[in-house]
C-alpha cells in the first residue's frame, strides 16, 4: 500500500463515526491542545502535586523542547505535530 493510501484510509476511519455501538457519554475536563510551561503548570496544579514534581516536569520540558525526532533508516512516517495533542483529560466529578 503506498502512502497515500495509507494515509487516506487512516483519515477515513479518523473520521467516520464508531459504528459497533459501545459508547459512554462521559463529561470530561481538557485542557486546550498543545503543550507550553503554562499547561504543565496547571496540570500539575489540577493534580494537587508538590512543587518537586512541578519543577521536574518543567525541567524535562526544556530538554525535550531541545531534542528531535529520530530519522530511521527506511521507515518514512509523519512527524507528530505536538502541538495539535490533549496532555489532559479527566471526567468530570459527579455531584453527591
């Protein structure tokens, strides 16, 4: 299969409806897409973690907004836009 193909049948099943039946209406909680100090920030806040944790994750950040994409030998695939990602996502709580 070439690659336009392949990738015509991926954005074929992407965007067609789920046709087996299961489905759970769940109210979620998302950030918006993409990733940036703010977001981890207020991850980290939702989660209620210690500043260590915070820190950590900001620091990790700066090293992977540093690093690139390995480039293997024969394998030709798209790179991720990291930015048209949801880093979180979590239902909402019911009230008692």
């Amino acid at each position: 299969m070439n690659e336009d193909k392949s990738n015509n049948l991926i954005k074929k099943i992407t965007d067609s409806e789920y046709k087996y039946g299961f489905y759970t209406n769940i109210e979620s909680y998302k950030f918006p897409k993409g990733l940036n100090k703010k977001i981890i920030s207020d991850i980290s806040k939702k989660n209620n973690e210690p500043n260590w944790i915070l820190n950590w994750r900001l620091e990790s950040y700066d090293i992977w907004k540093k690093m690139h994409c390995p480039k293997w030998a024969n394998i030709k695939y798209i790179e991720p836009d990291f930015q048209d990602i949801i880093y979180y996502s979590s239902p909402k709580k019911k009230k008692k």
